[in-house]
C-alpha cells in the first residue's frame, strides 16, 4: 500500500480538527432549521423582487405578442409608479433579512425608475392655456351604477360644462330629458338595447357634424364631434377603449382612434375618453408619439375610486398641436368606480 503524502496527512488532520470543532459548537459547521428556514425566504422574497422591480422598469418595452410576457406586461404597465414603490416596500424587508447590500440595490434602480418615468412624463405635458374655448366633461357612469339620476341631473346641470360626454351610459339613459334646458342637443344611446348604450354626448351647441363608430367591445364606443368656438373649429374624439391585454382587439381600437384622427382634415382636436391605460403604459406612450398628443401638466388618479390619490390615472383629455389644456380636475360623487374628468382647453393661434 502506498504511504499518504504530506498533503494526504495535512486535510486529515483540518477534517478532524473540523470535526471537533463542530461537536462543541453547534450550528457552526452546518445551518440550523430556522436558518434553512430563513435562506428559503430570502430566496422566495429575493425572486418577488425581482419581479416586482422588472416590471416597473421595463413592461412598457416588453413586446405585446409575447404570449405569457406580454400579456403581464400590458397588465401591469399602466401600474409601473405603484410597482416601483412597492418594490422599495420589498427592498426593506431585505434589509430586515440582512441581505443590505441587495436592498440598497433594489432601492436605487427603484429611485433611478422613477426619475426616467418623470422626465418621460413631463416631455409630454400640453400648453397651460389662458382662456377657455371649450369646456368638456368626460365621466364614466359604469354600467353596474345605481345611479340617482335625478341627482346626477343636477350635477350634469352645475358643471357649468359645454359637452358632457358620458361613458357605460345605460344607468343614465333617463337623463337627456332633466337636463334638456341646459343641454338640448344630444347624440348616442336613442333607439338602442340598454346593453348597447356606450357612449352619450349631451351639448349646448349643435351636434350637426358629428358620427359616432363602433368600437372592438361594440357599438357607439367613438365619438367624432366637430365644435365651432369662437376662435375656430376644434375635433373632440371621444373613445372607450378595450383593455390593453386583449392584444388583438386592442390593436383594433387603436387603429379606430388612428383612422378617425385621420379624418379631422388638419383641424385640431382633443382625444378624450376612458382609455384604459396610464401616460407611462405602452398604449398611450405610443398613442401620444404617434400622434403628437399632450397630457395635463401632473397625472390625476381616475381609476379606482376606493383608491383615491393612490388610484391609476387611466381616464383623459389629451390635446393636440395647437390646442392647449387651462384647467383641468376631477369630478365624482355618484357612484362610478371612475372619477370623471372636467377640462377646458383653448385653441392657440398658429403663432403660438
């Protein structure tokens, strides 16, 4: 038999004394139960981070064909802000952990997210106008809405509005008639089902040039509204679009709203509508590219109402070139799940 080597009687000898060691202390040498236990949850919180953080940052530029991907993404880009913080709420229990390191990390591209999401943001903002040409309010009745209509009525008729577009428009389709001094032209949900009333106009002026389009999920969900205000004419292209994963249908909405931008013949016009995506989701940053449109100066939460400020900003008046937006806020209290929106834009010269 051959004779073990130094280097054989050197590990012997570290194995052993490891050994020794071990026996007196325990844990040392191997983890315990609760430290297996804790590695596990490091690992499972590690991977939701990631997770979490990812789509923060990134699902907007996930592809929408992709299957399982882009289906997620189109899910969650409209909440990439929550996301991210959500993603610093997860960073700290890390750091609870003792993983430090990695939860300064996350922290930081989290922090980093948010700065890249506000400067895309605010590259998008509309003119504050000065004056109001036309005052619009968009609201979202729902259609599961137990709706008091004699006191929406009332609302409708205070807003002091120049057109009242309404959305899921089946719970007030008694209304046209308790606000008919005010608004008494009106356009949509007449000689229809009830499941097939969309939209409604109600409008001070007339609505001789208008036409409304059906839309993937049905009919009368676009509106093409031509208004004369006293400093020119001004589109008002309302829209109720599809949610944003439905991929194929959603395509199909958006090239409804492209085909009836196409149709103004170079008048400006304002797209107005529940749109079912934020300004920092895929569908609207390439709507608003693609057509040159602008938001309101800070995001307004219309979506849900339970949510308040912490809601999702999903409901729009956007203006084109030419068209700047003076005020704009929120408007509830009657029992939608959306907050509506009450805008006033003005036209600006073409030195503007």
């Amino acid at each position: 038999m051959a004779r073990a080597g130094p280097g054989r009687h050197f590990l012997t000898v570290v194995w052993n004394a490891n050994l020794i060691f071990c026996a007196g202390m325990v844990g040392a040498c191997g983890m315990t139960t609760a430290r297996i236990w804790k590695e596990r949850l490091i690992g499972v919180w590690l991977a939701g981070t990631t997770a979490v953080l990812a789509l923060g940052l990134f699902s907007h530029v996930f592809p929408s064909a992709d299957p399982l991907l882009g289906t997620l993404a189109r899910m969650t880009d409209s909440a990439r802000v929550h996301l991210l913080g959500l993603a610093v709420i997860l960073a700290l229990g890390l750091a609870i952990l003792g993983v430090r390191w990695i939860a300064a990390a996350v922290t930081v591209a989290a922090v980093v997210g948010f700065g890249f999401l506000a400067v895309d943001y605010r590259s998008r903002i509309a003119p504050v106008g000065e004056r109001a040409d036309l005052t619009i309010l968009w609201y979202n009745v729902f259609k599961f809405n137990e709706l008091d209509v004699n006191a929406f009525a009332d609302g409708v008729r205070a807003s002091g509005a120049d057109m009242v577009i309404l959305a899921e428009a089946e719970p007030a389709m008694d209304l046209p008639p308790l606000v008919a001094d005010v608004y008494p032209h009106r356009m949509g949900c007449q000689n229809v089902d009830p499941e097939d009333c969309n939209l409604m106009v109600l409008s001070k002026e007339p609505l001789d040039a208008a036409d409304m389009q059906p839309m993937s999920m049905g009919p009368e969900r676009l509106a093409r509204i031509r208004v004369e205000t006293a400093e020119g004419p001004i589109d008002v292209i309302a829209a109720h679009m599809i949610k944003p994963w439905i991929v194929a249908m959603s395509l199909r909405d958006e090239t409804t709203v492209w085909r009836a931008i196409l149709r103004r013949d170079q008048v400006p016009y304002i797209l107005v509508g529940d749109l079912n995506a934020a300004p920092w989701s895929a569908r609207l940053r390439r709507m608003e590219k693609r057509h040159n449109l602008r938001h309101w100066r800070w995001p307004e939460p219309t979506w849900p109402v339970a949510m308040g400020p912490a809601g999702l900003p999903i409901d729009h008046v956007l203006a084109s070139e030419g068209v700047a937006i003076t005020d704009y806020v929120t408007w509830a209290g009657y029992g939608s799940n959306h907050m509506g929106i009450m805008a006033s834009v003005q036209l600006q010269d073409r030195t503007e």
